[in-house]
C-alpha cells in the first residue's frame, strides 16, 4: 500500500539540495542571498514542485525530468509569499512558523529577494542543456506554461482580485474565479510542466489538467478553513485573518460543513480523473486526500 509521508520526504530531501546546489555559488551581496535562503529554505509544503515530479512520474517520466522545473515552481511560489507578506499586501509577520521576510530582515531587502527568487527560476528554467529538438520544444513549453500561470493573467491577477474585492462579498462563480488565478493557476501548471516533460499523450495531459484543476480549488477551500479554525502554532501563522480583512472565503459562502462538502466533492472529482492511470499516479491520488486533511 502506497504511503504518502516517505514519499513526500524523499522528494523534499531531493528538491532542497537541488535548491541549495542553485543558491550555493550566487554571486549576489551576502544579505539578499541570505534572505532568499531565509524564506525558500523554510521547511514549506512543497507541494507544487511535489506535484510536478508526481505527474511526471505518472505519465512514465524519469525521477530527473522535471526536477528542474519543480525546483523553479518553488522558488516562484516563495517569491509570491515574500510579496504577499509585505506591509502593503497581506502585512503578516508569522510564515511556516517564523518570522516573515520583511521581519527578519526589512522591506527593501524581501522585496529583493522575492525579485531575485522569480528572475532565478527562469534562470535556471532556461539553463537547461540537451541535444535534442523535442526536448527543446518541451522546455520552452514549459517556460510560457509557467510565464503565464506567474503574470498578469494567472497568479498575479489573482492576487490583484483578492485585494480589491476585500470588503466585497463575491458569488461562488466570482469566487472560484478569483481562486483558479490566485491559488490554482501555478496547481495546474505545476502538473501541467511534470506531465510535458515526463513525454506525456494528449489524454494523459487533459486528465490531469482535469485533476490540477479540482485539487488546485480544493487545495484554496481547505485554507480557508485552516484560516477559520485551524491552529496557528500548526500552521506557523495567524488564523482569523480572513475574517478581519473582510474577505470573501468559502467559509463565508457556504459555511463550515458546507466548505467541507464541496472541497470532499472537489477530490472525489479528482480522483476520477486519474481511473485511466495505473498505480504510477498513486503519489497524486494520495496528495489528493492530503490536500484536504492538512493541518498546515
């Protein structure tokens, strides 16, 4: 029987020393590099770059394939987090248990890092050396999956929804909306990469596009819980944020046990989406149900 602890420990074990070989020989001033480390190197989740090598698993890909691109999942990941820290953002001081980046160290200097963390990812994205033609139509797909999951029309809008409709009490269409961009775009695209890379078929790709899609939402619905009655020394963060703020939640739409029905729906959805895989998609069934039974 699969069991999803070891599996995620060993892939994090893998993804922090391909971060760390990418931090190791920088050149930058002492201070943004530390800083950078600070938050990258903070012990996350890592479930986007998890997802990546999981799909491309999936699909038949080899452990190396889509390491790269995972490790640049991740440091675009952080550098949002940094930014949504910030006083003129989320203006939070606790994350994974810490203090935030501006905290630690001042504003000037996590603005810089969470810049230096996104232009890096591309960096190392098109650093990528290989021979072969297909291979290189493969990277430079996934470099604009990623370009566009990231910008104005993905993650970035997203987050641009969610600040200008605190205090506005969105539909659940309007909602999900918002979601799909902020939280579910770089899901999907994390998925999305893994399955390319790993020489997925068509089918194979919109089945899991189809499952990116159903976590990505589920993945939001369960921190809006988390934000409602989660514990913050768990979550290394405070609770009741979303709340004071005003903002829109699936808790505020739908309730509490309601939120707790759609996000079970959201994962059952996704599951079926994976009937056509064999056991190779275990990792990705299993994360599935984590998503949604996290405690942080």
């Amino acid at each position: 029987m699969f069991e999803l602890k070891p599996y995620i420990k060993q892939k994090n074990q893998i993804i922090d020393a391909s971060l760390e070989k990418m931090l190791k020989d920088s050149l930058s001033s002492e201070t943004l590099v530390r800083a950078m480390k600070y938050s990258l190197m903070a012990g996350g989740k890592r479930i986007r770059p998890v997802l990546c090598l999981a799909a491309c698993e999936a699909v038949g890909g080899g452990p190396e394939d889509a390491l790269t691109a995972a490790c640049a999942l991740e440091m675009i990941h952080t550098y949002s987090l940094i930014h949504d820290d910030l006083p003129a953002m989320d203006n939070d001081e606790l994350r994974r248990g810490k203090a935030t980046c501006h905290i630690a160290f001042d504003e000037a200097t996590a603005i810089l890092a969470g810049d230096a963390l996104l232009t890096l990812a591309f960096e190392v994205l098109s650093s990528v050396e290989f021979d072969d033609k297909n291979l290189t139509a493969r990277w430079l797909k996934v470099i604009r999956l990623i370009s566009s999951a990231a910008g104005y029309q993905g993650m970035i809008q997203g987050q641009m929804l969610d600040i200008t409709s605190e205090g506005i009490k969105l539909s659940a269409d309007e909602l999900e909306a918002m979601h799909r961009l902020k939280t579910g775009a770089l899901i999907e695209t994390s998925l999305n990469c893994g399955a390319y890379l790993g020489g997925a078929d068509r089918q194979q790709r919109d089945q899991l596009n189809t499952y990116a899609r159903k976590i990505g939402l589920a993945f939001q619905v369960a921190d809006d819980l988390l934000n409602v009655e989660g514990n913050p020394e768990l979550m290394g963060k405070a609770v009741g944020t979303d709340s004071l703020r005003q903002k829109s939640t699936y808790p505020s739409l739908l309730g509490i046990q309601g939120s707790r029905e759609f996000a079970k729906k959201l994962v059952k959805e996704a599951l079926q989406a994976l009937e056509p895989f064999d056991k190779q998609a275990d990792p990705l069934r299993a994360i599935a149900g984590y998503i949604i039974e996290r405690k942080r």
